[in-house]
C-alpha cells in the first residue's frame, strides 16, 4: 500500500537544515529582526504543509482545502520577506 493510501503514515519534518548555525550567527550585513521573521514565516510553512498532509491521509477534504488556502498565503508572505532581504525593495517582488 502506498503512502498516499496509509492513513496511519506520519509525515516527518527534519528542521535540522533549519536549525543550522548559519541561522543563528550574525553577521554584520544581516538584519537578525528580519532573519529571525524569515525563519518564523519558514516553520509556519512547514507547519502548515504538516497539516494538509495529514488532512488528505485523513481524507478530509475540507480541512486540507482550508489549510492550502492557508499555506498559500504563507507562502507568498514568506516569499516577499525573502525578495525584500534580497533585493531591498519591498514594491518590487521577483515574478515566480
């Protein structure tokens, strides 16, 4: 039986990329105020994935419509916090 038909399959997070020293050091040329919401927004993404996974191993439809709708708009926040850090201007978000 494949994973995507085991209701019993747990979806497993490896924050330790995440949690690498790089993202604890600070450099001079890093903002930590702005890392530290990168890194917050970043979780929140892979908690909200966690989520939708197991609600369509659950077979709740509702419940993972809700959280892809949720994680979309994460996403996208997450992905203008990474452009603004970038490029330094927050009018100009990159087209993905």
């Amino acid at each position: 039986m494949s994973f995507r038909h085991d209701k019993n399959y747990e979806f497993e997070v490896d924050l330790t990329d995440v949690a690498t020293p790089e993202w604890n050091a600070s450099s001079p040329a890093a903002d930590a105020a702005r890392m530290r919401e990168l890194h917050q927004a970043s979780v929140s993404v892979l908690r909200l994935a966690t989520r939708a996974h197991d609600a369509v191993a659950r077979g709740d439809a509702l419940r993972a419509e809700e959280t892809r709708a949720s994680l979309e708009r994460q996403l996208a926040l997450t992905t203008r916090l990474i452009d603004e850090m970038l490029f330094n201007d927050s009018d100009s978000p990159m087209t993905h």
